[in-house]
C-alpha cells in the first residue's frame, strides 16, 4: 500500500486535486498494481535471453528508390487554397 505522502506528490506531479475518499481508494489499486510488480520480478529469469519481439518474425526490407511519381500540381489541385504549387493554410501563432 502507498502511503498518503507519497500518494499526495504523485496527484501533485499530475496537477490532480483528490478528496481522502479518492486517495483511499487510489492508494489501494496502485498498492495492487505494484504487488503484480514486485511478484513479476520475483520471477527467476537466469538464462532467459531477452526478445526483441515475442514472434519470431524476419525483417522486410525493401531497397529505397526514388520515385517523382506526381508532380507538385497534381499534389495541390484539390488544396481549399494554395499559393503556387505550396498548401496555404492559416498562420499559427
């Protein structure tokens, strides 16, 4: 169980403003949560190598050719509005 304290700081880092009611009852499931941790690493994995993915899946590569296949116009024919052959849109501020 995560004590009041500790539970106060994390509902601060997270600009959350709780009730007690709240913090009782966040402080029983993240108390829960970290048990399913501390029962993982309790798991004895000496020899186990780690996975990079849990399939045994081959990398696709493809070679990388470049290829104008549309013009700049085509691209921004159906552009609500454009300037040239670029996208117009609002100025962000």
């Amino acid at each position: 169980m995560i004590d009041k304290k500790t539970l106060e700081h994390i509902a601060r880092l997270a600009r959350l403003q709780i009730s007690d009611e709240e913090a009782q009852a966040y402080s029983d499931q993240l108390g829960k949560a970290l048990g399913h941790f501390e029962q993982i690493a309790k798991i004895n994995t000496a020899g186990v190598e780690p996975l990079v993915t849990p399939t045994e899946i081959e990398a696709y590569w493809r070679e990388d050719v470049v290829a104008q296949e549309y013009s700049a116009e085509e691209m921004t024919a159906n552009a609500p509005e454009r300037a040239g052959n670029l996208f117009k849109v609002p100025p962000v501020v």
